[in-house]
C-alpha cells in the first residue's frame, strides 16, 4: 500500500509532539508495516487553521491524485486539536477514498468506530448529510449545476413537467 504521512508540530501546546518524532511514528509504522512511504507533508508551528497550512494542502494534492492508498498520521492532535476540526479533515482525505490511519492504537479506535464520542459521532452524520445534499444538487465540486432552458415559441413541443424554471433575462431598453 502507498502511504502519505502527515506530521504537524503543534503551536503553543505544552509537552507538544515534535514533527520530527511524529515523522520517526510515521516512517517506523509504515517499515513495520511492510508498505511503501511515497510522501511525508508536514506543516511546522503552523496555525490551527488547516487553510493556512501548505503541509496539509499538500497532502491533499497526494491523495487527490491517486499518489497514495493511505494517509498515516501520528495522532489526531497532528490534525487539530478540534475534533470538529479533526473529523472535517479527516472526512475531506476520505472522500478521495484514500483511509485515515493512526500509529496511536487509542486514535486509531477513535477513527475506526468513534463509538461512545458524540461530538464525533455528530459531526460525521452532518458530514455526510452535507455531502449527500450536495451530490442531490449538482453542488459537489465535481460537477456544476446545470439549467437548461425550455423551448419556447408557438411550435414549441407541450411536455408535462413536474417543476418548470423559466429564467427571465432582460433584453435592453427600446
């Protein structure tokens, strides 16, 4: 299996993890393993927001396009210390069907079942919910929403329609 490793040193934290012990976590699981490490992403001292992270924007490029079959990570800590946070990333490297692994076996449970964690577990239906609203729509960003227009005109065919969108596009002053 190709694996993307993702290491953050953590800002601001006390007995923070280091992204050098994380990377060693990382590369140690995947020897032991037997799989092949393609990329380790690492974002040092960076901020909360994972929008202002070139590491993890990375990762997700890795993983985006089918460079990786998993992404391990040493704890879920290395994704925020949020577990909204957390499980919003991890939904984001999941729906690209890559699976979410931990070295540490208590983070590793947690992404497995998240059973007994309600905020986890609430997060993930909304999650999920939000991704099927957006596939129902046309709102993914894989696809556009598209609006055909009606024929109009005198000749123009009866067809029976359950919903019927005209759209009014003004045409200029006389």
């Amino acid at each position: 299996m190709r694996i993307a490793g993702y290491v953050r040193q953590t800002p601001g934290l006390k007995d923070s993890d280091s992204a050098f012990a994380q990377s060693e976590r990382v590369r140690r699981w995947v020897r032991d393993t037997g799989n092949e490490l393609v990329s380790v992403c690492q974002d040092h001292h960076a901020s909360v927001a994972p929008s202002e992270r070139p590491g993890f924007k990375a990762l997700l490029d890795v993983v985006r396009n089918g460079h990786a079959d998993a992404v391990v990570i040493a704890s879920l800590d290395a994704l925020s210390p949020d577990k909204i946070q957390q499980e919003i990333m991890i939904a984001d490297i999941r729906a690209t069907g890559v699976t979410v692994i931990a070295t540490d076996e208590e983070d590793l449970e947690i992404l497995r079942t998240a059973q007994g964690d309600h905020t986890r577990l609430v997060v993930r239906d909304v999650v999920a919910k939000v991704g099927e609203y957006q596939a129902a729509f046309g709102l993914s960003s894989s696809s556009e929403p598209s609006v055909t227009a009606s024929p109009t005109g005198v000749d123009a065919p009866q067809e029976r329609r359950d919903v019927v969108v005209e759209l009014i596009v003004p045409t200029g002053s006389d």
